[in-house]
C-alpha cells in the first residue's frame, strides 16, 4: 500500500472580517496517499483554497493536525515550514506568478536560489524542468512573450525543478482556455505517473474534478462533504 504522504486531523481554521467570524474549514479529516491525483472540488468560497493552504503549510489550522510525508507541520515555525516546501512542495497558481523580467529558464532556476547548487547543476535542473513540460525551445522567452497556456507550462516547471514529492496546483486551468487547460491537466497527470508525485489539483469545475482526480473531495461550507 502507497504511504500516507498528507494527513488532516480534525482541522478548523476561522477568518474575522469586519467583525464576522467565517469558519473555513470544520472538522476536516483527510488522508492523501503518496502517488494519488487528489481534486478538491466544490463552490467558490466553499473552503477549497483554505484547505490547500494548511494542508501544503501556507497556512497554519486553528486547531487540529495536519501532516506531511510523515511531520506533524501544525505548529511548525515559519523557517521549518519554508525549508519543507523548498524540499518537498511545489506550487501551481492561477495566476502563474512568473517574474515579468526573467526568461523561462530563469524564471524556473529562481526557485532553487539560494542552494549550494553549483550554477551549471542549476541551469541543468532547469533544463531538465523545462523539457518535462515541452518548454525547452522556449526556455529564453520573457513571460509577455508566451502565450496563457506556455505560461503556466513554465510555472509548472518552477514546481517540479527541485523534484518535489507533492505539487499543490490552486485553479490552475482558470485563466486558460479549454485546449490550453485539457493540456495542462494532462501534463500534470503524466508527470504523477512519470515520477509518482501526489498532485492536489483545487478547482471547481466538476469536469476537471471527474476527469482527473483519482480521489475526488468534495466541499461545502467548510466541510468534506464527499470523498470518492
């Protein structure tokens, strides 16, 4: 059987704006196994983003556990957090979050500044990343450049460069459109089946969710009201 690579205990997290409490996440139980796609899906606002924060350490639970590949990452300080998803977590966004400045190769070698990498084993990984996600010919190109979905083919290289045992990817098809998104969800399923990286895919189109994720969560109001 797989190992448990992510594991929620009993976790709520509660936001205070303008005096009124919004509980996020309710008695959140989940456990996510090494090699699995994961969609968390469900209405906006319904917790998902929340959720994918605490689970990857963005965010910290109010109360509960969550666990990473085996650390309880609860209370963890700030500077162990930064070091397990520089080691261990790569993220996806919507908005791709790439340095305007930097070409693609830079753009993705930035991820592994500061390293005791030597600069030609960096350019290397970077190389390596960038014709994982078919973006090698692409590699001196700045962001304005590249069109919406070469973009989040770059981000997803940044993800994967320091070879991380899960990615985290929040709406990562949002700002594409349905060619470029069916391509990069694609991509992200071969690169779970070429390296066994769990992939924890937030969305909340229910095609995406039915489609892609082996394990399918659903959420509403703060709560897993399904798994399956």
């Amino acid at each position: 059987m797989p190992d448990l690579m992510i594991k929620a205990e009993k976790v709520n997290k509660e936001y205070n704006r303008s005096g009124t409490i919004i509980r996020a996440l309710i008695d959140i139980d989940l456990e996510i196994y090494s090699g699995e796609v994961v969609a968390i899906q469900g209405p906006t606002a319904c917790g998902k983003t929340t959720l994918l924060n605490v689970l990857s350490g963005l965010d910290t639970p109010d109360d509960g556990k969550v666990f990473l590949d085996g650390e309880n990452i609860s209370r963890s300080a700030e500077k162990r957090l930064s070091t397990i998803r520089s080691q261990k977590i790569g993220f996806v966004f919507q908005d791709f979050n790439l340095i305007d400045s930097l070409t693609a190769i830079e753009n993705v070698s930035a991820l592994l500044w500061p390293t005791p990498l030597h600069k030609k084993d960096i350019e290397k990984r970077a190389l390596a990343a960038l014709r994982d996600v078919n973006m090698l010919e692409r590699k001196d190109h700045i962001p304005r450049q590249l069109s919406g979905g070469e973009k989040q083919r770059v981000a997803v290289a940044r993800a994967i460069v320091h070879q991380p045992r899960v990615i985290f990817a929040d709406e990562p098809t949002g700002n594409l459109d349905p060619q470029s998104g069916k391509e990069l969800m694609d991509l992200l399923v071969k690169l779970n089946k070429d390296y066994k990286t769990t992939v924890v895919i937030v969305t909340h189109d229910q095609q995406i969710a039915d489609k892609y994720g082996k394990k399918r969560v659903r959420m509403d109001r703060g709560k897993i009201v399904d798994i399956s």
